[in-house]
C-alpha cells in the first residue's frame, strides 16, 4: 500500500480522520506533547481531529464531556474511547475506534502511534465509555 494514497471520494469523515491518524503511526509518544511530532493519548486525538476541524479539548478527562455517549456495541469509526489507568477510576487514556474492534492511539514511550485490539488485556479492563463527536 502506498502511503500517499489519495481519500477516495465519499469516504467518511471518519475514516479521512483515521487516515490522518494512520500517518503518524510510531510516532513517539511524550507526555503532554502534541506537536505533530510526538503525542500523548490526548494530544493525538486532539490533533488528528483538528486537522479536520473539530476542536477537542486537551486532556483525556476533558475530552469525555464531549460528544454522545454510545455503547460497546455500537461503536462506529471515529468515536472516542476512554479508559481508566492503574488502580484509578477516572478517565485516563483515550483511543480512536477504527473498526474491526480496534483503537487507534498512543500510551507508552518506546510504542508511539499504533493499532490494539480492544481485547488487549488492560483495554477490555480499563473500558469506560465511549463517545461519538462526529
């Protein structure tokens, strides 16, 4: 597959978004960064819907006030999915679904930009929500 490929005509904002995502894979990741360069979660999210003109706000936390809530089982391309870290109960991560029952993101220095199942281990246990903004 050619990475310049070009977004065929009709293909959904979601999946241009994903596209844009798809870019950046290996990218490293770095804690509260988003540069284009190096992401956090957030960070990433942020600025692959950016690039399309949804504005999100910085931080996983503030990110899950957005948006309509949707089940596990309804998920579509692009919605956001959030997940506890650790022992903690509250939002920590965050994820773009891209189908197939995979996310999109980034969580570990050494990692960067990559695909997971949502039935990795600490995925499927940190489930929270997810919410659809487009």
């Amino acid at each position: 597959k050619s990475p310049k490929q070009v977004t065929p005509v009709g293909s959904t904002l979601a999946d241009q978004i994903l596209k844009t995502g798809h870019k950046y894979l290996g990218a490293p990741y770095v804690f509260g960064t988003s540069n284009g360069k190096t992401f956090d979660c957030s960070g990433f999210v942020r600025f692959i819907f950016a690039t399309h003109g949804i504005k999100l706000p910085s931080g996983s936390y503030n990110q899950v006030k957005k948006g309509t809530t949707v089940s596990k089982a309804q998920l579509k391309k692009g919605d956001l999915v959030f997940f506890k870290t650790g022992s903690s109960n509250k939002v920590g991560h965050v994820g773009v679904y891209a189908g197939n029952n995979k996310i999109l993101h980034t969580y570990k220095p050494g990692i960067g930009v990559t695909y997971d199942s949502l039935d990795t281990s600490w995925l499927k246990k940190g489930y929270v929500i997810a919410k659809r903004v487009i």
